[in-house]
C-alpha cells in the first residue's frame, strides 16, 4: 500500500497517494486546475504553463527539524514563484492556492499569450462547444486583446496529416499533447514538431501520412481544433449531437463507445450517426479506440441495406409481408426438422443467438458457427474470468500472444498488452513473421508456419522463457489463427489451455486463454453453445438452411456451391449480400446501431449497447425475427423482448447465471476522470454512464472439472521445399462487409496482396508491387507481390477478406 | 548509397562515441555527416539516419527543423552568415552588412544570381571581439573571417568564385 | 601577475603537448588519478571558493557532491555552447589552452567517478572540436585518457559533440536533450542533472573556463586560488569586452577589478573618446547598468554588481555609449530572444514575438507611448512563468532598458 499524503488546496484537504500530482490531487475534491499540456495518461511535461498555482510548504526548524508552528497553525512558506500544479507532486502539509490573485493572474497571462496566436473562429470550428480554450476565453480571457489582430502569425488551415487526419495550423497551441501519445501510448512516433519558438508545428513525413491505426485519439485529446477527423470535419456543432452508448462491432475487444447523431438534411432529414467517439472504461478501452472503430461504422448506412422481406417466386426476389416471409421459413424448418441447419455468425448478438441456438436445438438441427477458428469451449472454461484487467498485469506477469498479430486484428488489445509489456511483464510473442508487437517483447520467438503446437509445449519445457512463464503470478495467452484454418486453431487452443492448466494459470482472475477472434461476439457464440464445422460444404448438401449475419456464398465459391446444393436456404442479414441474392425466403434484420443487445468480449465480459439511430425499412431485430421463425416451425419461444431473451439466456446458460441487464447496466466511479469539456481536460472521450459491463465466470472458477481434449500431433500442412505455401494472415483493414462501405478507408483496404520472401519473389522472378494470379485448391484470384525477410522462403502469406477465399493453409501457385 | 556504406569508417566513429542502447544521439553528428555529403539534409539522407538509429523518419525531420545549421533544401554552395547581433552591430556589423547587400545586389536572405553565395543575418557567433565578421558554411565545412572589410569579403567571394569554375 | 587560465598568453606553443608538460601539464592529472581519493579532489574544489563560470555562478565544488551515488553510471558534460551574445572566452581558451580545459575536465571526471565525458560544442564550433579530437587523441596516445589510466582501475574516455545553431543548448537541461539526439528543448526541474541527467544517470555539467581553473587549482592547492579576488568571488575571472571600446578582447583579472580598469586600463578606453552610458555585464541577457563616475568605480564580483540591479553572469561585458540609444538596444536583444526560443513554453515563445511586434513598431516610427507601457508590461508578465529561465533573460533589457533610460523611449502620446 502506497503511503499517503495530506495536503490543502484552496482551503479544501485532500489525501492522496505519494507521488500525486497536485492537479489530479486538486481533481478529487473538485477543484479544476485547468490546463492543456497536462493529460492524466501521459508524462506531465509542464510545457503549456496553464496550471500555474501557488505552492507553500511548512517551515521546518533546522535546528530541532519540527515543523515551525505560528499561532496554532504550521508556518507555511510560500514560492517565490508560481508552480505548475502538472509537474508538482503532492508533499505532506503542502498548501496549494489555484485561486489566489497571483495564480489567477499567472493563469490569465498564459491565456493572453495563447490568444495572441489562437484565431478564436469558436463560431466554425469542429471543437466549439467541447474546448477547455475556450471555455477558459469565455470564463475570463481579455475582454479585447491588446495584441494587434494584424499583427497576427497567419498559417496553414488545412493541413492533412495523412487522409483520415487534418490539421489546422493556426489553431495549435503546441502542446504537444499528440505527439506524445503517439510516442508513449501508441509507441509509434509518427508526429512530430518541425521548427522551434513561434514557428513550433505539428509535422508528418510517415507514409502513409500519419501512420498510426491509433491517430483517432489525437483528435480527442487535442484541446483545441486544430486536429480533426477527415470523417467528421465541419459535419455538425457538438451541441447538435445525440449520444448514445454502444459497443464496437469491429473486433472482439469489445471498445466502449458513444455514438454521436443527428438529422441530416442531405439524409432526407434521417438521423445519422455522426461520429464514433470512446467511452471511457477503464478494463476494456480505458479512453482510447482504434480507426477502424472510429472510421468503419458507415457499412449500417449502406444503400444495400435490405429493407423489406424477400421470397423467391419464378426464380425471383419478390419484396413480401413479414407474415409472409415468416409463414414460409418457419414451414420449411417445421418440415425439415433435423434436416435443417442453422448457420450464424459471431456478429449477431447473444440474444440473437441464443434464439437460433433455442430454435436448432428445438428441431433437432445443427447450430453451425459460421467461423474458421475453433476453442472457443475451451476458452468458456479456462478463459478470462470475474475481476479480469489487461491494466493491471505488470512486473511478475506474463503474457504470450501466439498465431496473431494483434496490430492488426485486435489494436486495442495490442496497446494494453504493450503497456503491461512497459509496466515490467514478461511478454513472449510467438509468430512465424515479424509483427510490430516483437519491439515490446521479452522473448519473441520464431516457428515455421505447422510448428505452433510443438512451440507451446516449448513454453512448457524448463528454459529461460518456459520458467519466466510457469513462475509468473499472472499469465494470459492470447491465441489467433495467423496460418491455421479450423483444425489447427482448434489444437492450438488445446494446447494453450493445458499449458495454463499445468502452470496453474487458470480458474482465476488475470489469468487464462482469450481467442484472437475474427467477429465482435464469438466467444458469446460459444458461450452459447454453437460450434463451427470442419466440413462446412457437407453439412449444407440437402439441408434446409438458415444463414444469419453470414455471406458463405460470397466468401467462399466452395460453400457457394454447397449452398447451392442446399434444400432450401433462408438468408437472414443487414446487408444484400451473394447469399441473400441466391437464398429462397430473405428476412431484413436491424443493425447493432438500431436496437439493443449484449456482446461478449474475447475477456468474457459482456456488455451493452443502445438504440442510436431509427430503424431502417421494416427490419426487425434478429432475436425476434427469430423467435416469430420458431412460432411458425413449431418451437415456442419466449423471447421477444431483448431482456426477457436475455434473461431467458441467464437462465439456461451456465456461465450467464444470475446477469441481467441492470447489473450490465452498473457504474463505479474510474480514474482518471475524463472531464471532456472541463478545465482539467481529459479530451472529447465520453465518460460512461450506461454501465461497464460484467465478465463471465470461467468454468474453472465455477470450480467445474475442466476437460481438456487430447492435443492432436500436428496434422496442417507445412512448407516444403520448391513449392510455395499459401497461409492465411489477418489485415485490419480488410474487404469484409463490416469495412469497405466507409470510402474513407480504401486507401488503407488496398489491394489484395501475397507476402513472398525475397528469395521466394526472385526464384519466382517477381518484383515487389507486381500483380500476380495466386490460385491454391478451386480459388484464385490476383494479388500484389508484397516482400517479408521475416518469413520462410517456401510461405505465401494471403490475407484473409481481401477477396482471395483462404480458410486454411494450401499448396498454391503463384504466377 | 547509405551512409554507412559510403562513409563506413566516419559512420564507425560517431555511433562508438554514444551508449549502444542511446544510439539515437548520434542523429546529429549523422545528420552532419548527409549534410556534408548532398550539401543540404535530403529527405532520403533522413530516412537512411532514421533506420540505421531505429527512430522514426518524423523523429529526424522534427531534429532538422529545429537546429539552424541544418538545412532541409539546397540553396546555394556556401552560406555567408554575417553575425549583426547587439555586440557586432555595435561595431558596424549593420553597416558592413547593408554595403555587401549594395555590392552583391542581394537582400538578406537571398542568393547571388550565379547561386554560389547565400547572404544571411545570423545571431551572435562568440567573435564580438573581432566585428565586423562571418562564418562561410560550405561542402567542406565551416569556417570563420573576422575583423572583415567590404573588400576582403568581395576578394573571398572573387575566390570561391573562381575555385567553383574549375 | 602571471595567467591562470589564458596561460597562453604566458607560454607560448602551451597547445603543443610537450611544451603542455613541460610546464607542469598533467601533474595534477597524475597526482589525483594515483594519488588522491575522488572526495578528497572534490574537497579541494570546495575550499577553493570556485564558482561556475556559465553564468549562474553555482559554486563549483559543492555542485560536484551533489552527484548521486545511488545510481551509476555518472557522466560529466563540459558545456562549450558558448553561444551569450557578447561572451568569446571558452572558444579563446579551447584554441589555445586546448590541454589545461581538458585536463580540468579529467579531474573533474574522476572526481564523481565518470568513466566517460563529453564537450558540447555550438555548432560553429566545429573547427575548434576538429582541434580538442586532436588533442584527445594525442592524450590518449601519451596514456592521459583510456583504460587503466597510469596503472590504476580508473578509465576515462572524452568525446566532442557538436551542438547545431540553437542558444538555447546551452541551457543544460537543454543541452542533454540535445546530446540525445532530440530537439534541444529544456526539461522540467526537479529531477536536477546531478540526480536524472544524461541518458537518465547523474551528471555533472560545467563550463569550459570553470574547469580549465582546476588543474592550477589542484596544482597549486585551494588558498592560492582564494587568495585571489574577493571574499565572495574568489580567484580569477576572464571578462569578455565587447562594445564600444577601443581594444575589446578577454580580459582575464581577479574578480574585484573595477569597471573602470577593465574599460580604461585594458580597454583602452571609450572609441573616440565618449563618456559611459550603459553597460550590460552579463551579456545580452543582463539588465542594464546606468553608468556614472560611482558605478565605473565598482568592483566585478557577484555580490557588488547585484547591487548595481544586475548581474555578472558569465562576465560578457558589453559597453555602450552615448552614441547609442537604449531603444536600439531592446530591439536587438529582442530579435535575439525571439529568435532563441525554442517554443517549447507558452509565455516565452509567444511573449518574445509578441515583445518583437511591438518593437519593430517603434523601430518603425509607428508606435505611441502606450506601446512603450504596453511592451513594459509584456516583458513583466512573461517573468516567473517560463519552463527555463531563457524567458526572464529576453525581459530583463527590455524592463530594465525602458525604466533607467526613459529619455530613449520618448514617443508621441496616441491621439
Ligand atoms: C538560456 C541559457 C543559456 C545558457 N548558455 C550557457 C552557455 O552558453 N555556456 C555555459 O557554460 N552555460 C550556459 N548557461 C548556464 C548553464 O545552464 C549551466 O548553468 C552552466 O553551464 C553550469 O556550469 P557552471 O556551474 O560551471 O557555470 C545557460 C543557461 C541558460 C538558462
Ligand atoms: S495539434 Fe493539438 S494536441 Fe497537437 S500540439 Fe497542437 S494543440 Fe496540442
Ligand atoms: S504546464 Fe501544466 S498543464 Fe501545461
């Protein structure tokens, strides 16, 4: 336990842990010192002088060393100069004054010397209304500025930073505060300032231009305008936007966030959402959120959005009544019973899911994950568990990120993991080519593309890494699917989960398997009991099959055959997608952003999230579409209200018991406060009010045997010599639906691209950017040569959305 | 062709003066070394110090912009930096200063028409002892002419004129 | 009386290494590496009286105890920024007494146990660098630097760095930054170098002139070096004369020595004779001196010229005349400041071009007597607020200049 401090500011006491600084310290009794440099996540640089206050200390008698006592009170001695509150740490007896004449006076001067150079246009800029410069004008800036306005340095207004971020020169206090989270959050120094003194300005030389899937956030901390998204720029005034609470759908971090709205006109008078912004939680997201999550949400306002229900009549799609579409589904599944399928996602909800897991299991049919990657039972039992935090594994921890790169598919779990890496925990990245998380690593290890199993139970023999694992308090393994298909996932968490099984890492908090997953509510799927299928292609042949939240056909020109050879196919999405348009019977469902539901996160905690726009057409939610489904086929099913499914799901589900909606619903008070538009400013980041979330308890916690399946010997295969093995890598910036709607990312999308070592191009008498036709069992396609020194000569790495179907690794050519 | 390749020995040198794990504080002395090699900082010359220091080519823009003995576009061969700063100017520095402006047919700032001389005002150089005086910055470094006249200033750049033709 | 510092002027060829030891060169070097305890050498340092020469005047010994003997490795930093408009002595002393600087610096290097040293030089500086690698190489050669100095488990290593045209480099938190290859921008205070200096280890950052008095000061033992100058100022100073006097040059005398001696006895006097008007005795950032017979007779030593409403700084004596107006004189420290600063705090990089609009308006014929109160009151709001103390530096010509010469700041009343 930290030694505690007690100090008076402006007459108020406070204790506080050692080390406080004085501004944090003023915050928890209410005081707001403001300021701009200052950001409670970063290294306090003192640079903006905004926070100068006066600072005493008691006098101590040198002679007897008590502390000098005058009338009844300790003598307090006083600075001689005025003290930045961001960079002083709190010190027994200290007296702190924010609002003495000479602090308030220090604090107006550096107002005026601000606004010497600040354009004051409030009226058009993005961060009118959430500006801490301009509450401060407002609050007590100089009436009229006694700097000649003519006299005024006049810069650069529309500086792209990149394509996603702007710049606006004159509007830039240089606080820095950017550059420094891209170097001490992000650890991607990419901003940075050019010339000095009055001339001081925010450059990027990256290329792309500001090269960071994190650049987001710097237009929340900003404390000004001058750096705003090419997504919301002059879109709408703060004080126009609605907010409502959600959860990110893009990866399985599960980032809390609050989405901003409002009518448009160019809309036809809709509301729309305006903007994604962070919602602060602390053991999720803390402040922070990805550009995919920010920038990727436009595919709910895609013009494919189906609208109305479908049925097929003289090989048609003929726009129907629910009744209709309805009546028509659920008679086909009533007939088929066993010979039917359900085949779904890991983007539809736990309600959702848990309906058409009610449904099969009431038909008698198989509940099919539409998914490559398998463990997720496995993780339901010695994964994350109640009282689990990335943010508090540190020093004696340890944490393996094994078959992933989590740049790429989940950032959010990179920068935590990065900085428990900082906070002193052993990290070991195991993956067969270099990823930007090798830089924070202790050990990072290198296998051949075939070997992940043998490179666990290396983690588990006695060796430098095998005993800084097994001795360490805390340990998380994170396991993906970079160069596995089903099969070779599958054992690969089995393998995982026996080695935290023996190293006792399991069954408690901070400790346990998460899954790398490729969809927002995998694991809940899971949770839930649905499993993926090895021979997907088969289980379809002849069977009346209801696909929902998936695009097996415009996925995969195998499983569009299957599909093909299917009975009957009820197609069940937000989106026109190849299914619906080949499928018989096709049912509009809501968006995430048009109703309510719950997630589960890859740590097992399952969150909430809101209605934030209207619906759109007659689309109605999954779980209900669902649930009137199974009327018609004959299942009862009581869960048509999202928490009565829900509790329902509580009920029957083991590792749900005892949640509902209020408790999801729950809020406790997190450090740092966010503040957004106050003088202590945390940034634009939404505080949260509509509840953290509540994580499942592992079955081992339950205290239920665990029962973990025989590790398979390696089956997949490998790299041979002269013939080139395609495997499957994941991209953030992918082709999948949930992407390529927002225009804004296509820069970033690119082109579909093979990974070759330079040996391997050369052989092959390729160049770095040519276009080449890759073709491995059935598929092919055309992709641009990109180079790898890090990867084995006999490897081609295929990203997996990009258009080039790849499941699991396979012999290809290349030409 | 990077620097370390070009100038393996000199490039040798600088990184053993810093700790191996602080390589970055070579930047500058490397920076000098492009610098001498292209005559101005190319963008190229920041991209090959930023990987062989593992820093980011921002990073060694940013250190670029901020000291002014670098230069990030090429002006012109030599730079005539005339100190006018208060000790200087209180002997003649001002003065010294406008005739070579008359004589060169330049202003401050600006580059003789033959682009071999580029005219600067610059602040004080620790020689106020020996006002009025410059520094030349050139290919081959930096040197100092104090106690200067109009016509030995002319006489030098008479020379390096010459010296440029063959 | 016979040079401690400028020995060159002394003996000529002291640049040369054999004539360097010849004349007592590395005696001490020796003494101290073979023979005497690191506190021991510190101690002496300490009885000395020796205070910094870079303009603070921190005394020099009691700065090397600070080092903190928790945390190692330590390093000592000369600073050779010498970049103060009006001081020129670090660069005459680097030039010709190439040796005696380094051989302080050694000492000073074994003194807090510093296995490796570095000399931070202006950018301009780099022929003199070109000289000082020279001589360190000659050093190590003759078994002065390296491993295993004379015998004993001490090593010492000396590298040059080459700053790249910034003032504010020679600010020392500044300079680190600098040295680590970043933009050379001051840090916050506390944590102080002796506790999180270079590359985050203690370190001990001094001038060039303050360690050249070292070796004479070991040599020679502490109270022949306080047996020079005055009580609080003790032993030898070089004044750097700049300005409107017939011979400016270094001028190294004992503190205590008068303005009048320095301008008149070694000056040579006022150029065509003038009278006196202002001096500013710790170069472009020092307050302005108002000159009569009384002042010319002060002493220079730190205490008298604070109460002169100044200080001495690092000794860069500028003079000026009654030919020169005072306004004139703002105007250039001002650009000068302006262009210093480094941007890194609000009032300083803002103040300083504030302050440079409002002087070019007078410059220009275009100001009123509101804008001398107006640039009055800029320059005070900007001190006590700064990140370092570049900022009051650019203030205190400006107050001082505007309160003690009002007759220069005569301008016509707005309308
Ligand atoms: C803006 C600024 C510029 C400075 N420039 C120099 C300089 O050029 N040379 C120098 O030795 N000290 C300079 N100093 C003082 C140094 O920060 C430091 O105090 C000094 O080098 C310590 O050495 P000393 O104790 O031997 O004086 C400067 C300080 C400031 C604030
Ligand atoms: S752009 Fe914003 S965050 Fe960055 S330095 Fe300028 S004001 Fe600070
Ligand atoms: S100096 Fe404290 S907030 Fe900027």
């Amino acid at each position: 336990m930290t030694k505690q401090v007690t100090l008076t500011i402006d007459g108020k006491q406070t204790t506080v842990p050692e080390g406080t600084l004085v501004v944090d310290a003023a915050k928890t009794v209410g005081i707001d010192i403001p300021v701009f440099c200052y950001h409670p996540k970063m290294e306090p640089v003192g640079m903006c002088r905004m926070c100068l206050v006066e600072v005493g200390r008691p006098v101590i008698d040198r002679a007897t060393n008590q502390v000098v006592m005058e009338n009844g009170q300790p003598k307090i001695q006083f600075l001689p100069k005025l003290e930045t509150a961001c960079t002083n740490k709190v010190e027994d007896g200290m007296v702190v004054l924010t609002q003495s004449e000479k602090a308030k006076a220090g604090q107006k001067s550096t107002l005026e010397f601000l606004l010497t150079s600040h354009p004051l246009d409030c009226p058009v800029c993005d961060k009118g209304g959430e500006c801490p410069l301009q509450n401060l004008t407002m609050a007590h800036g100089p009436g009229q500025s006694r700097f000649l306005y003519d006299e005024k340095m006049h810069l650069a207004k529309h500086v792209p930073l990149g394509e996603l971020i702007w710049l606006d020169r004159e509007r830039c206090i240089q606080c820095a505060r950017c550059i420094r989270f891209q170097d001490e959050i992000a650890g991607e120094s990419v901003l940075g300032f050019d010339e000095r003194g009055r001339s001081t300005q925010i450059v990027s030389i990256s290329d792309p231009g500001f090269d960071s899937v994190f650049s987001g956030n710097t237009t929340d901390i900003c404390p000004v305008g001058a750096l705003t998204t090419a997504d919301f720029r002059f879109g709408a005034r703060p004080w126009e936007l609605q907010a409502s609470a959600s959860i990110c759908t893009q990866c399985p971090v599960g980032c809390n966030t609050t989405l901003n709205t409002r009518r448009e006109a160019k809309e036809d008078g809709e509301i729309v959402v305006k903007r994604v912004m962070p919602r602060q939680n602390e053991e999720v997201n803390e402040i922070w959120l990805c550009d995919k999550g920010r920038f990727a949400h436009h595919y709910t306002e895609s013009k494919v959005r189906l609208t109305k229900p479908m049925v097929r009549k003289e090989d048609k799609l003929a726009k129907v009544s629910w009744k209709t579409a309805l009546d028509l589904a659920g008679e086909k599944l009533g007939e088929a019973k066993a010979k039917s399928v359900v085949l779904a996602s890991g983007r539809l909800s736990n309600e959702d899911l848990f309906n058409l897991k009610a449904l099969a299991d009431g038909l008698g049919a198989q509940a099919i994950l539409y998914s490559d990657m398998g463990g997720g039972d496995l993780v339901a039992q010695v994964g994350m568990t109640q009282g689990s935090n990335l943010g508090a594994l540190g020093k004696g921890d340890a944490i393996v990120v094994i078959a992933s790169d989590l740049y790429e598919e989940a950032p959010i779990w990179w920068l935590r993991v990065k900085q428990a890496a900082e906070r002193g925990a052993t990290l070991i990245v195991a993956n067969p080519r270099a990823t930007k998380l090798d830089r924070f690593a202790t050990f990072s290890v290198r296998y051949a593309y075939g070997d992940e199993i043998k490179t666990v139970q290396n983690l588990g023999r006695k060796s430098k890494i095998g005993d800084a694992f097994a001795k360490a308090n805390n340990a998380v393994i994170f396991f993906g699917s970079e160069g596995l298909g089903l099969n070779g996932s599958t054992n690969l968490a089995a393998a995982c989960a026996k080695l935290l099984e023996e190293t006792g890492h399991i069954g408690k908090p901070n400790n346990g398997l998460i899954g790398v997953w490729q969809r927002v509510n995998d694991q809940g799927a899971w949770e839930i009991g649905f499993q993926p299928e090895a021979d997907l292609a088969t289980a379809l042949k002849g069977k009346v099959v209801y696909v929902v939240g998936a695009d097996p056909t415009g996925d995969d020109p195998a499983l569009a055959k299957a599909l093909n050879g299917a009975k009957f196919v009820i197609a069940q999405d937000i989106l026109e997608t190849a299914t619906t348009e080949i499928a018989d019977v096709v049912l509009p469902a809501q968006a995430y952003n048009e109703r309510e539901g719950t997630y589960t996160s890859g740590e097992r905690r399952v969150q909430r999230f809101y209605p934030a726009v209207p619906v759109t057409g007659e689309a109605r939610p999954d779980f209900v579409i669902t649930a009137q489904v199974a009327k018609q086929a004959g299942v009862i099913m009581e869960g048509i209200s999202v928490s009565i499914a829900f509790d329902i799901l509580a009920a029957s589900v083991k590792s749900f018991e005892d949640l509902n909606y209020a408790k999801l619903a729950e809020v406790k008070e997190q450090w740092p406060q966010v503040g957004r538009s106050e003088l202590y400013y945390g940034g634009t980041t939404y505080e949260n009010k509509q509840g953290l979330g509540v994580q499942l308890i592992s079955g081992a916690q339950r205290g239920e045997t665990v029962s973990l399946p025989k590790v398979q010997k390696e089956t997949a295969l490998r790299p041979k010599e002269k013939e080139l093995l395609a495997v499957p890598i994941n991209k953030l910036y992918d082709r999948g639906l949930t992407v390529s709607p927002a225009e804004l990312l296509d820069q970033r999308v690119g082109e579909a691209t093979v990974a070759l070592h330079p040996t391997a191009a050369e052989n092959l008498g390729l160049k770095a950017g040519q276009r080449v036709k890759i073709s491995f069992d059935g598929v092919s396609g055309e992709a641009v040569v990109k180079l790898d020194e890090s990867i084995s000569t006999g490897v081609a790495l295929v990203p997996r959305s990009m258009g080039i179907a790849i499941r699991e690794p396979a012999l290809a050519k290349v030409k | 062709m990077s620097l370390a390749e070009k100038y393996p020995k000199e490039v040798k040198q600088i990184l053993a003066k810093y700790p191996p794990e602080h390589k970055r504080a070579a930047v500058m002395p490397l920076l000098y070394l492009a610098q001498r090699n292209d005559g101005y900082v190319t963008k190229d010359a920041m991209k090959d110090v930023a990987q062989m220091l593992e820093i980011t080519d921002t990073d060694v823009a940013s250190i670029v912009g901020f000291y002014t003995l670098y230069h990030d576009e090429h002006k012109s061969k030599y730079y005539m930096q005339v100190c006018t700063d208060l000790p200087c100017a209180l002997r003649g520095a001002d003065q010294f200063m406008e005739n070579l402006c008359e004589h060169l047919g330049i202003q401050v700032g600006e580059t003789t028409p033959d682009g071999l001389v580029t005219l600067e005002a610059v602040t004080c150089l620790a020689a106020c002892d020996k006002a009025p005086m410059f520094q030349l910055q050139g290919p081959d470094g930096l040197e100092y002419h104090e106690d200067m006249t109009l016509d030995k200033t002319l006489e030098l750049i008479a020379a390096l004129k010459r010296e440029d033709k063959q | 009386m016979s040079y401690v510092v400028l020995r060159h002027r002394d003996i000529p060829g002291i640049d040369k290494l054999d004539v360097y030891e010849k004349n007592g060169g590395f005696a001490a070097w020796k003494k101290v590496v073979t023979g005497m305890k690191p506190e021991d050498v510190t101690k002496t340092v300490k009885d000395s009286g020796l205070r910094g020469r870079g303009g603070a005047g921190f005394p020099t010994g009691m700065k090397w105890s600070f080092m903190d003997n928790k945390n190692w490795p330590h390093y000592v930093v000369a600073n050779a920024d010498e970049s103060e408009p009006g001081t020129f002595k670090d660069r005459e002393i680097m030039e010709k007494n190439p040796f005696q600087f380094l051989e302080g610096l050694a000492i000073a290097s074994y003194a807090v146990g510093a296995n490796v040293s570095y000399v931070y030089l202006r950018g301009e500086f780099w022929p003199v660098a070109a000289i000082l690698d020279e001589k360190i190489a000659e050093m190590e050669k003759a078994g002065y630097l390296g491993n295993k100095l004379f015998g004993t488990e001490y090593s010492l290593k000396i590298f040059t760095h080459l700053g790249a045209g910034a003032y504010i480099c020679g600010e020392e938190s500044a300079m680190l930054e600098s040295l680590e290859g970043k933009r050379g921008q001051p840090r916050v205070r506390p944590p102080f170098p002796a506790a999180v200096g270079l590359f985050g280890k203690p370190t001990l950052i001094n001038n060039v002139e303050t360690f050249t008095n070292v070796p004479m000061i070991l040599s020679n033992g502490a109270d022949w070096y306080k047996g020079m100058g005055t009580a609080d100022s003790a032993g030898v100073k070089v004044f750097s004369l700049s300005g409107r006097v017939r011979k400016p040059g270094n001028y190294e005398l004992p503190f205590g020595t008068t303005f009048r001696q320095l301008i008149y006895e070694h000056g040579g006097g006022i150029l065509e004779g003038r009278p006196v008007k202002a001096i500013m005795p710790a170069g472009a950032s020092s307050s302005l001196i108002v000159v009569d017979d009384k002042t010319l007779d002060m002493q220079m030593d730190y205490a008298t010229v604070r109460t002169l409403g100044a200080d001495l700084g690092s000794a860069s004596v500028i003079i000026l005349d009654d030919t020169i107006s005072i306004d004139w004189v703002i105007n250039k420290t001002i650009h000068f400041f302006r262009h210093e600063s480094c941007g890194k705090c609000t009032p300083c990089r803002e103040g300083t071009y504030w302050m440079q609009t409002i002087a070019d308006r007078m410059k220009h014929g275009q100001a009123t007597s509101d804008d001398v109160d107006l640039l009055r009151n800029v320059a005070l709001q900007m001190r006590g607020k700064c990140l370092c103390p570049l900022g009051d530096f650019s203030t205190m010509a400006v107050v001082t200049g505007i309160e003690r010469f009002p007759q220069d700041f005569k301008l016509p009343v707005k309308a």
